[in-house]
C-alpha cells in the first residue's frame, strides 16, 4: 500500500512538473520555421542558425512575442513566429495571424497617395484647401503632408478626451472637428519637419475623394488582392469579419483594448503578416507598385533644418549610411504592437519584425545587420517609433 503511494505521489509529481515545464517552454517557444529557407550552403545554414539564436534568445531573455522575417536579395533567409497570439488560451501565434502595423502603415499610405500621383488623380503640389475647403489651414500641399512638413497639431493630443468610452472617432469626425475647433498649427507650412498623425489621416482621406472609393476598399482592389497579401486588411471597427488578428498586450500580458482613436486610418491601422510584408517589398523592386522614378522621389531626403544622418521621405525614414546611401524604414508603436520594417534598396534586404506584446527591445536591430553584414557595433544607429 506504501509503495503504491509512494509510486502515485511520484507520478502526480511528474505530471506536474512535465505540465509546468510544457508551459514554460510554450511561453516563447518559436514555431517551426514558416517558410523553407534555402540552407543548403554553409554561408546559408550560418545565416540561418545566427539569426536563429538572436531572436530565440530575444524572446526567452526579452520577452519577445511576434513575426520575424529577414530577406536577402529578394529570398527569405530567415522566418519564424515566437510567442501567442492569445495569451489567455495559451495559443501560439501562428504565420496567419496579422498584427497591427501601427505607424509602419503610413509606407502604404504614402504608397497609395503616390500611385494616385502617377495615375494624374491628384498632384504633388495640390493644396489641402483642394480636397477640404473647410479646413482653416493655408498653404498646405499634399507634399507638405507626405513629408511632415505641414505643421498641423496632432489628433492624438487635440482630440484627447472628446470621445466617450466605446465610441470610435474617424478620419471625418475628425476633419469635422478640425473645421469646427480650428486648433492652432505648430508652424507654418514647409518651414520644419514635425512628425505628425495628423497628415495620414488627411492623405487617406485625399485618397479616398480621389478615389471615390473607402480607404480600405482601395488598398484590398489596387493592392492586397492583386499581390496575393492574403491576410492584409485595413482595419474597420464596424466590420464583423472574423480575422486571426494577433491579440495585442502590454508588457504584463495584459490586453491592450481598442480606443476611441483606433476608428482612424491613414497614421496607422493597416493589418498584416511578415510574409505579406515580405511580397509588399518584393513589389516595389517588381514595380508592381510605383515607377523607378516614383520610388526614387519616395527615399529622397525632404528636410535639411538639422544636420544629421536621419531624415524623412514620402512616407519613410530614411538613415544615411557610411558612403551616402540611405536606408528607408519605418517604426511603428500603437498599444502593445511594435513594429520595425527596414529596406537596404541597395541590395533588396530588409527586416520585417511584427510583435503583439510591447518591447521596445524589438527596434534594437543592429545586432540582426551585424549578423548579416559583419558590421562593428553602432556602425549603424537605430531608433524607435
């Protein structure tokens, strides 16, 4: 009767201790690799297991929860999700749940305004009285808000606490508000960059007069659809679709809700996955989504009020690099998603890392261009959102 005892205490302990252990490893665990990669060379295979090792020990030291994807001359080298994507239900996430973009969506709102360009929709230097005479703000062209050169005051400040909890505000409430309230410029325009929420949700909005078409009804027809992003939307608060959107939290695990400001879009908004980022920036090598010369007009550095190696496009940050060359990237930070998508258009690499539970760890990629291009530390400087 002992021994039984004895042998059952064992055996609960062991399951125990199995169930904890299963647990613990589940927390960060990455999943199988998403795609193939190619590592049938040694140079390939010690690409693959050194960035391997970085992100797995970011998740395990860091708490890193998210996609990873990093491609070298158009092919994924390096693929993999860590983490849940419902916390509570302990399920991981998996390479079909999209993640919030956060201010990485304003590279497709900049994206879409330029296609509008080269279709003769609209025009560069079309002022902003144009689409909205009501608004009180002169002088201001599509550039000016492109650039973050328009001096307009941010949404997010002027519009704190004009909304009640569980009412969305929206790009046209907004404008409404604008026209109504007239809240005072920062400066004029053109005469200083001031990075600002405010200029996408008006160039989304250009986009859709132009258009004639929702926001997100232009980007699913002209863009999603026709590259295959199978799992890019732009999210509406009102449509029910049930989607396998990666649950967003704080550093705690703690859900991270909607707010009155999540009704906006054009700033932030877009959803996606790494691997439709991926063919998103395939597509502009492709010229599946702009000219040569369109692109070359996007990565052009717009502001010179500071000397330095950081500057700002049309709809990409961009950091000059060593012989003169610019990276173009974009950060994003909305609840808990952090974002990071950083192009070398030298050579079509980039790094595409999506996370639902807030780190800032995750825009501390200098080890992930050291890995790639053996470069010394702080031979590069990388900043967050």
């Amino acid at each position: 009767m002992k021994k039984a005892v004895i042998f059952l205490a064992v055996a609960v302990i062991t399951a125990v201790a199995v169930n904890l252990y299963r647990h613990k490893k589940a927390t960060y665990s990455p999943s199988a690799p998403i795609v193939t990669v190619d590592t049938s060379s040694a140079r390939m295979r010690q690409l693959y297991f050194s960035l391997d090792t970085f992100f797995t020990n970011r998740s395990v030291k860091n708490g890193f929860s998210g996609s990873v994807l990093v491609s070298v001359k158009g092919y994924p080298v390096y693929e993999k999700c860590f983490g849940y994507c419902d916390y509570r239900n302990r399920n991981l996430l998996t390479d079909t749940n999209s993640f919030q973009l956060a201010s990485v969506s304003k590279t497709f709102t900049a994206t879409a305004v330029l296609w509008c360009v080269e279709h003769e929709l609209l025009s560069l230097e079309d002022s902003l009285e144009r689409f909205f005479p009501q608004l009180p703000y002169k002088g201001i062209r599509v550039k000016d808000l492109l650039s973050h050169r328009s001096g307009l005051p941010n949404y997010i400040y002027f519009c704190s606490g004009k909304c009640t909890k569980g009412e969305y505000l929206t790009n046209e409430s907004i404008i409404a508000l604008m026209a109504k309230e007239k809240p005072a410029p920062y400066a004029k325009a053109n005469r200083k960059f001031e990075y600002c929420n405010t200029n996408y949700l008006l160039l989304a909005s250009i986009v859709e007069k132009v258009s004639g078409k929702k926001f997100k009804e232009f980007m699913h027809e002209t863009f999603f659809e026709p590259l295959g992003m199978e799992h890019t939307f732009i999210y509406d608060y009102t449509d029910k679709t049930d989607r396998k959107i990666a649950i967003s939290y704080n550093s705690k695990w703690e859900i991270q809700h909607d707010d009155c400001f999540d009704g906006v879009v054009g700033d932030k908004g877009c959803y996606s996955t790494v691997h439709d980022m991926f063919l998103w920036d395939k597509a502009f090598y492709d010229e599946k989504l702009l000219s040569q010369s369109m692109m070359i007009e996007a990565y052009a550095p717009r502001s010179f009020e500071h000397p330095g190696k950081r500057n700002y496009g049309y709809g990409w940050r961009l950091l000059q690099q060593p012989d003169s060359s610019y990276l173009v990237y974009h950060n994003g930070w909305w609840h808990g998603n952090n974002t990071v998508f950083y192009r070398n258009v030298q050579d079509t690499t980039a790094v595409i890392i999506l996370s639902n539970k807030f780190n800032r760890s995750v825009y501390h990629i200098q080890p992930v261009f050291d890995i790639l291009y053996g470069l010394k530390k702080d031979t590069v400087g990388f900043g967050e959102e």
